[in-house]
C-alpha cells in the first residue's frame, strides 16, 4: 500500500512558507554572504573559493617576505585556494593550511641554502587566519628575528613548524595559548642571539601535544623543563639536543608522560647517572642521551624497557660493565656506546642476549672504551648483526669462531686492540655481505690471519674495504685478495710480507685506496700497461686509485715513465724509504689531481722536471729529501700557488732562488736544508710567503747579509740559517717574530688541512747544535720554536729584541763573530730547552737571569771571553758540566775547577792602610751590621722556636693574653675610680 500524496494546496503552501523565511532571514542578517548559503548546497570535495579577507591576508604576508626564488610566484589571480602552498577547507573557503617550507631542503655544510629561503618580515596579517590548523614555515631565513606573539592567537593550529629559519630572540609564551596543537617544532634555529625560553611553564596550555622538538634552544635557565614537560599526558616524541640543560633528576614523585616513544636529549650538560625514572615509561622506543656528561654505571631499570629498540649513551662518562640485563631487550636494534670508560669483558651481555633466539640486534657500537677480554662463543646467538664495532679498547684474549655465523654483518670493526688469536677461514665462514673487515691490531702481529692459500671467501663479492694493519699476514701476498671483485680500498701495512708484488694485482682495477708500507716487499715496481685483449691499444692499470702508499719497503727500478697514464686519479704517491732509482720523469705532472707527493730517502738522482709543475695545481705536499737529485730548483715548484710543505732537503741541487716573486702563496713550510745553494737570500720571502711557519736554509752556500724583510713572517715558528756563510749583524726585528713571541697560544698544526686522512704528514724538523747533537721534532712541532744562525760570518752583538720570543725554544747562535754582552735579559726566554752561544767573541758575565729557564737542558757558552762567577741555582745546577764554560779563562766557580776569590774587598782593605775617618766609617758599618745581625738572631731565636714548637707557642700566647687582661683590668679601675 502506497503512501498518500499531499494535496496540491497544501505543497503551494509549503514553497511560499520556506521562501518567506528565507527572504526574512536575508533581511534580518543582510551581513550574510551568499556563498554562505551556497556551500550548504556544495557536495563533498567541490570547491568553493577563499574568502577575500583572507585572500587580502595573503597578499600582505606575500608583500613583507623576501622571496629571491620567486617560490611565491604563484600567488595571484582571484582564487588564493589554488595557490602553492595554500589549501583551504572545500566547503567553507577558509584557509587552513600554509605550508611555505624550504622544497629544497638543502643544507650545504651544515648552512641551508640561502637562494631558496623566504625571509623579511611576519606580517601580522597572518593573525586574519583564524581557521589555520596547518603552519609551516621551516627551512627559510627570519635573520634573527623574534617568533611573532600574534601566533599564539591562531587557536585553530594543530601543526607548527618553524625549525631551522633563524628566528632569536626568547620564544613567546602566547604559543601556550594554541590549546588545540599536537605538534611543535622549534628546533635549530641559529639566530643572533640563539633562540631561548625564560619558562616553559607555557606548555601546560598544550594538553594535545604528540611531538614537540626544540633541539639547539637555549634552556640553560629552565631548572625545572622536566616537571613542565612530564605534564603533557599524550606526549610521544620528544627532541632536546644540545639545549645545555644542566639538570636531569634521578627521579620523580609521579610519570605523567607514560606514552612516550621517543626521548633525544643529546649534548646537554647533566653531569648526572641515568634516571631511574626511565623505567616507567613502558613505550619507550628510542632514548638518546649522547654527549650529555652521563656519569656512572648503565642502570640495570633500562633492562625492562622492554619496547626499546634504539639506545645511545655514546661520547659520555659511564664507567662498568654494560649490564647483563640489557641482553633482555630482545626488540633492542641499536646499541650505541662509544666514547665512554666502559671496562670489563662483554660476555655476558652475549650471553643473556643469546636466550633471546629471536633478539633484533643489529647495530651494537662499542669504539674507545676500555672493554677487555675476548669475543665470546655467544657473539654467533646475534644472528640479525649488521654492525660491530669495538676498535679501540683493550681486548686481549681471542675472537671466537662462532662470529662466521653472523650471515646479515655488514662492517666488522675489531681494529686498534690487542687481540692474540689465530684466525681462519671458520672465523669468515657466512659473512657473505661483509662489505668492511678492519682487523688492525695494536699489538704487532699479535693477531695472525692463516687461510688456504685457495682460500675464497664468502664475501668476495661484496668486500670493498679490506684493514690488516699489524696483522701477521705474509710472508706472501695473500693470493685471496684476487677474488675480492669489488674491493676499493686494501691496506696490509706492517702485515709482515716479504714477498714481491703478484702480476695479478693489476687486475684489481676498481682499487682507490693501498697502503703496503712498512714491509719487505720487495722486486721492481710493477707498473705497466695492460694491454686490452681486443684492442692494441693500452689501459691505466689503476685507474682508480686515489692513494698509495708504499713507504718503508725494499722495492727498486724507476718510475714509469708513463706514471701519469697509469693512475690518471691519483692524489697521494708515496713511495718513500725504498731504493727507487732513475730520474723524476716528467710526466709525473699529468697527475693533475695530485696532492702529496713523497719520493724521499730513496735513490733518485737527475734534474728536475723544470716547467711542467704549473699544470700540479692541487698539490699541497712535496717531500722529496735525502736522495741524489741535482741541478736548479724549478720556480714553477717553489711558487706553486697551492703548494704548503716543500722539503728537498739533503740533494745536490744547486744554483741561486727565484730572484723575484709576483703573487704569494700558501706555503707554511720550506725546508731546503743541505744543498748547494747559493747567492743571496731573497727579501721576497717575506711577502711572497705570508703563511709561512718553517723555513730551513741551513747547510747550503748563501752569502749577503739576513735579509730584513723576514720580519715580516709573523708566523714564523723556525728559522734555520744555520751552516751558510751570512754576514752582517743579527737585524733587530727579530723580536717581530709574533709566533715566537707566545707561550700560551699554540700555533696552527702544520700539516693538511684539506683532507683529514692524511693529516699525518707532518713536517719532520731537525735541529743541529754545536758537538753534533742533533734534536729531531716530528709530532709536537706545533709546539717547537726554533731560532738558528750558527756556523755563519755574522757580527755585532746579540740583538736585545731577542728576549722579546718568550715562546722560543731553541737559540743557537754559535760559530760566529758576535761581540757584546749576553743580553740581560736572557732569562724571559722562559721556554728555551737548548741555549748555544760557544766560539764567539762574548764578554762580559753571564746574566744571573740565565737561572730562570726552568726548562733549559742544553747550553753550551765555550770559547768565549766571559768573566767573573758562574750562576748557579734552578734547572742550570742540573747541567754540571764543565765543558759548556770551557774556553773561558776569566769565568769561575763550579763546576769549572777554577775557583773565584770569595773576599776580593776584604783583601784590598788590608793591604791599604786607612785614615780616621775611613776607620770611623767602618766602626759605624760594623755597628749597624752587627745589630742587624743580632735582631735576626734574637728575633728568629725567639719566634722560630715559636714556629717549631706548638707547646711553647701556646704558654707564650697565653702568657701575652694573660698581661694584656691585667693591664685592661688596671686601667679600667683607675678609669672608674677617677670618674666616681
């Protein structure tokens, strides 16, 4: 049965009712727009249009930004719903997202780029956005400014985000009033001053909070952070790195916080041990406390987070064992605690972890602790390990062969321990993705490697970086190296091999990076071309190798002719120490990328290639001493723009420095030593080399005087002339030499500074002083401060601009013609390890300031005319030898033999008779002397047994108190008598 049909009337009726209310509403609220009414009419997801007050709002924040990318460009037209970064709510036209973050997200050296930033001004318009639920505006640059208040009134904001823009200035407590926000970003902004907090008292007001990060904020005065914090009930992540927060309590009355999973507060300034209080948050997923001054042992409480899976306490001050109960954490991933004071052996972490069969671990980072003992057989249980690092501590015992069953190992770091052990093809058995294997020992060849020399390891398709250092691994080349495909960087050095290199090491060309120094490896290099099988012509051997290393060796022949060719890609070529010969060819200037390069103490003779060295515009390091090269000095090396280290010390080169210079350089160290150079120093070098901090002319030919403009060097750590046949006078601006002039400041590391790896090469300096000995400074060089001018023709006195280097430590000034006094005050020098000032022309006595170098261990001041007593007292009575005053005839006292009047005065006085008044004058001396003499005895006889004996020290105080009571008495008496 159907239902009944209104009557026509009545549905006329109907039609004129709702259009009378209509039109009654219209006029009742004519503010009303249209397009209110018309989205009642919209269907789901149709799109209504902004509002134009919001669209006005939009264009005033578009006009006060900067925008040098033009990433606003799409901000016109009618309709702002439809511009980038805009999104409105489709049924009521009101904005309600603004996402203007940085698309590029680019941070090149740890500084976003700037061309793609929004900066300028917040204009307040934005406030006019009253249905904003979405804000982000990160990765952009405010320079400085302060993160506006009238934020704080979009109370519609659920999601904020202004990370890493560069605001300053102290976070406003509006932002407290956005009660409906779930997420908070502030983190990393780098504005001048850092952004900062008075109180976070303001997030009370932020009962929806889910994940709030405000990493690099400054909460230095925030005390109580954690109380504020522990308030917001739905809190999940939380971010706080590097805030320099300096209180962590051990625990609260009350976890609020329970839903918590993640917890980042690295690199604070706690100075505490781990809160017990962690233990009641039950979610817990990630906890980093990195780089926080964590003190103490690990709290067994972490034992029962039992969801953690990310765990990082590296780089702080924990001390004990890792905790046997943290082998419970079966869904732990990551166990990260390197640089620590970690000690004792890790067996039983392996252990209880082992009883968890389906245990996640698969990051476990140990590096520099003092963890010792072996691998245990429990190591095999972590079957889902990817990383193991435990380089540097002091592992002793073995490495079990159950670490071959570890199939998912991707890097295994054993280095820099002290590991005793025989290791075998068992030890490597599953490795199969192993793609980084580091087994440098600390102790020499106390870790063996013996495989089958057809051994093929499981990961010989995988393998890209293979450490052996220090590990016993020859006397032959390991012939398994050939199956290792895809191996990029080897490194056997001192891994005890005496063999010669294998013809098949050619065909490791994907190589980068070899070092084999420090062996016996022995026959002629064995670089040549491999010629193509289907083509007559030749390929680079190596031509991906980078570095290589091959110091300390026996190997002999030349250099390939062709060296350019061979390893187009080379950046460090090292072939010191061996018994190379032949001539330095030419084309070794194709290797347009080189860096370093070291032939020295070898047996190269020949020139110089003399013009090619321009085309080397990278290299950084020359060393090419202690060989047999000869002719001129090419200017193209000397000159080199990029060049910082030349040594060419101890050749035949001969033949007079560049006589003029056009641009300067970066060289810091220019060590010519033990040549045959002559002709006159250059005054160029003063300006040519600004940078300069070594310079060693010594043992050469040069003639002139010292030129002035050295002076100028003020970095100059040592000046080497010494050996020449220089004349003239020392030049008075000496005491310019600003590097030598500090104590405290140490100077910049000579050495690479472009790249980190090889900051090894140092510059090796040797000082010569008189009766051959020989002082050599390698690795504290930045702290060595030299001056030598010995063995030249120099005249005049010792310049007293001299005592100005207090920072020097080494003087020598011997062989030459010096005339004068030693300077008076030779005593500031108060670093000066070695003084030389034999066979001159000195006189006069040597300065009692000479007492005060505390620190002098050599000095020899012979074969001069210095007269009257030897100084004695302090670090100079350690040097009691009489040879260093030898040549001195009118000097006296110990530890010369010849010994000084002890009365001179007394001795005249009674050889010359005296008059009256003389003798008057004498008796009043005698008396005041004599008195002076008795007070002291009577003083100290009274007072130093006052000193010594305590008993008699407290009679005589109670004795003195005792008359000073009855004098007081006495005249009190007297007092009140006379006034009664």
């Amino acid at each position: 049965m159907g239902h009944k049909q209104p009557p026509p009337l009545f549905h006329d009726f109907l039609q004129h009712v709702l259009l009378l209310l209509f039109l009654s509403l219209i006029l009742l609220f004519p503010h009303l727009q249209m397009h209110h009414f018309a989205s009642c009419n919209t269907t789901s997801g149709e799109h209504v249009g902004c509002l134009d007050i919001e669209k006005e709002a939009l264009v005033d924040l578009k006009q006060g930004f900067t925008d040098p990318y033009g990433r606003l460009s799409s901000w016109q037209g009618q309709d702002c719903c439809k511009w980038k970064g805009v999104e409105c709510n489709n049924q009521t036209g009101h904005v309600i997202k603004l996402d203007l973050r940085n698309p590029e997200n680019s941070y090149r050296f740890g500084t976003p780029d700037n061309f793609y930033m929004i900066g300028g001004e917040i204009s307040p318009s934005l406030h006019q956005l009253k249905h904003l639920q979405y804000l982000d505006l990160s990765i952009n640059d405010f320079d400085g400014k302060n993160i506006p208040k009238f934020i704080g009134s979009l109370r519609h904001l659920r999601y904020l985000d202004l990370s890493s823009s560069r605001f300053s200035g102290t976070i406003p407590p509006h932002l407290g009033n956005l009660s409906s926000l779930s997420y908070l970003n502030l983190g990393y902004n780098y504005g001048s001053p850092r952004l900062m907090v008075d109180s976070l008292h303001w997030l009370s007001g932020l009962p929806s909070l889910t994940y709030l990060n405000m990493d690099t904020v400054n909460l230095t005065i925030t005390y109580d952070w954690l109380d504020h914090v522990n308030m917001l009930p739905n809190l999940q992540k939380l971010y706080l790195g590097g805030c320099e927060l300096n209180h962590l309590p051990s625990s609260l009355s009350f976890v609020n916080f329970t839903s918590l999973l993640v917890l980042d507060l690295p690199g604070n300034n706690f100075y505490t041990s781990i809160p017990q209080w962690l233990a009641d948050l039950p979610k817990l997923l990630t906890l980093d406390i990195e780089k926080s001054y964590i003190q103490g042992f690990i709290s067994d409480a972490l034992g029962t987070l039992s969801s953690l899976q990310y765990l990082d306490l590296s780089m702080n001050q924990i001390d004990g064992k890792i905790p046997r109960s943290l082998g419970n954490l079966c869904n732990l991933k990551e166990l990260s605690l390197p640089g620590n004071n970690i000690s004792g052996e890790i067996s039983d972490f392996f252990d209880e972890l082992s009883k968890c069969p389906n245990n996640s671990l698969e990051s476990l980072l140990l590096d520099e602790n003092q963890i010792t003992g072996s691998l245990p057989f429990s190591l095999g249980s972590a079957t889902n390990l990817r990383t193991f690092r435990v380089r540097k501590n002091r592992m002793n015992g073995t490495i079990a062969e159950s670490m071959g069953k570890l199939s998912q190992l991707d890097r295994l770091d054993l280095s820099s321990n002290f590991f005793k052990d025989v290791v075998t093809e068992s030890h490597f058995a599953n490795l199969t993705k192993l793609t980084f294997l580091d087994l440098s020992s600390t102790s020499e060849k106390s870790l063996v490697l013996h495989v089958n020399s057809k051994w093929i390891p499981s990961f010989n398709d995988n393998l890209r970086a293979l450490k052996l250092s220090n590990c016993q691994v020859g006397p032959s080349f390991p012939s398994w190296i050939r199956t290792l495909r895809n191996i990029y960087s080897i490194s056997l050095k001192n891994s005890g091999i005496s063999d010669a290199l294998p013809d098949w090491f050619g065909e490791l060309s994907g190589l980068s990076d070899l070092d084999i120094s420090f062996n016996q490896i022995k026959g002629r290099i064995p670089f040549e071309y491999r010629l193509n099988q289907s083509d007559s012509f030749s390929l680079p051997q190596f031509p991906s190798l980078s570095t290589l290393f091959v110091t300390r060796n026996k190997l002999s022949g030349s250099i390939p002719s062709n060296i350019g060719r061979l390893m187009p890609k080379l950046l460090v070529f090292d072939l010191s120490m061996n018994k190379i010969n032949g001539s330095i060819p030419s084309s070794i200037c194709e290797l347009t990328q080189l860096r370093v390069l070291v032939l020295s103490d070898n047996e190269l003779a020949g020139e110089l290639p003399q013009w090619c060295w321009k085309y080397l515009q990278q290299l950084t390091y020359v060393d090419l001493g202690y060989n047999l090269l000869t002719g001129k000095l090419p200017s193209s090396l000397i000159l080199l723009s990029s060049l910082q280290i030349l040594k060419l010390s101890n050749n035949k080169f001969y033949g007079e420095l560049p006589s003029s210079f056009e641009n300067p350089t970066k060289l810091q160290s220019m060590d010519l030593g033990e040549n045959g150079l002559a002709g006159i120093v250059p005054s160029w070098i003063g300006s040519g080399f600004p940078l300069l901090k070594v310079l060693g002319l010594h043992s050469n030919r040069f003639t002139g005087e010292i030129p002035s403009q050295l002076c100028s060097l003020s970095r100059l750590q040592v000046l080497d002339l010494g050996q020449n046949e220089l004349q003239g006078s020392i030049p008075r601006c000496f005491g310019n030499f600003n590097a030598m002039a500090m104590v405290q400041r140490d100077i910049d590391t000579i050495g690479l500074s472009w790249i980190g790896v090889y900051s090894s090469y140092s510059l090796a300096v040797s000082v010569t002083l008189s009766k051959g000995r020989e002082l050599n400074f390698t690795n504290n060089l930045r702290l060595l401060k030299s001056v030598d001018l010995s063995y030249n023709d120099l005249s005049g006195d010792i310049p007293q601009e001299l005592t100005k280097l207090v920072g020097l430590n080494i003087l020598n000034l011997s062989m030459n013609h010096l005339e004068g006094t030693i300077p008076e005050k030779i005593g500031n020098l108060e670093k000066l390890e070695a003084l030389d000032l034999s066979q001159n022309q000195l006189t006069g006595p040597i300065p009692q300031s000479i007492t005060s170098l505390s620190f002098l261990n050599h000095l020899n001041l012979s074969f001069n005319d210095l007269k009257g007593r030897i100084p004695s007292g302090n670090q100079l009575n350690s040097l009691y030898n009489p040879s260093i005053y030898e040549g001195n005839p009118e000097l006296c006292g110990p530890p010369l033999e010849n010994k000084c009047e002890t009365n001179e005065t007394a001795e005249r006085e009674l050889t010359t008779p005296r008059n009256k008044d003389e003798d008057d004058k004498v008796w009043i001396a005698s008396f005041f002397a004599s008195m002076g003499v008795g007070f002291v005895i009577g003083f100290w006889g009274l007072f130093g047994i006052l000193v010594v004996k305590k008993s008699w020290r407290h009679s005589y105080f109670q004795f003195i108190d005792g008359i000073i009571d009855r004098v007081y008495v006495f005249f009190a008496m007297k007092i009140t008598q006379m006034q009664g």
